[in-house]
C-alpha cells in the first residue's frame, strides 16, 4: 500500500481544512495517510514551516509534495502526475 504524509502542526487552521481533502482522496486509491507535526522536526519545521499544509510522496529516490491551497481535484491530479495512482 502506498503512502503519504499530511504535514502540520497544531492550532493549523488551514492544515483542518486539508485534512479531510486528503484522507479522502486517499480512501478513493487505497493510499494510506501519515499525519506528521513539523514541530516534532527541526529539519521539517525549517523546510514547510510557512508552506503548511503540505502532502508529501517519499521513496526512495525522491520526494515530491504539493502545497496548500488545494481541493480534491488537485490532489488528485497531483497523484495521478507523480504516479503514485
């Protein structure tokens, strides 16, 4: 099963506002979702820190995200271009 990560933080207005566009997308393609808190992460927190929320597709050779604003439709679409579906 493929998955992705929806990263945020708490007290994300906007980061609400993806997660039910996400988990929804996903339940359509049989791809699981990882919620991750950038706050947990220097690294991330420096990286999406002003970019959440952020859907993120990592294996092994790259990383390929899509950044908020975004509805289904995009979201789809964005799959579909990496091809993750």
């Amino acid at each position: 099963m493929k998955k992705i990560e929806l990263l945020g933080t708490l007290g994300c207005h906007l980061c609400e506002l993806a997660e039910p566009i996400v988990y929804s997308v996903a339940k359509m393609y049989g791809i699981k979702v990882e919620q991750v808190d950038i706050a947990d992460d220097p690294k991330l927190t420096e990286l999406y820190g002003i970019r959440i929320p952020v859907v993120r597709l990592k294996d092994d050779t790259q990383t390929q995200d899509l950044g908020w604003p975004f509805d289904e439709s995009q979201c789809e679409q964005w799959l579909r271009s990496i091809n993750a579906v």
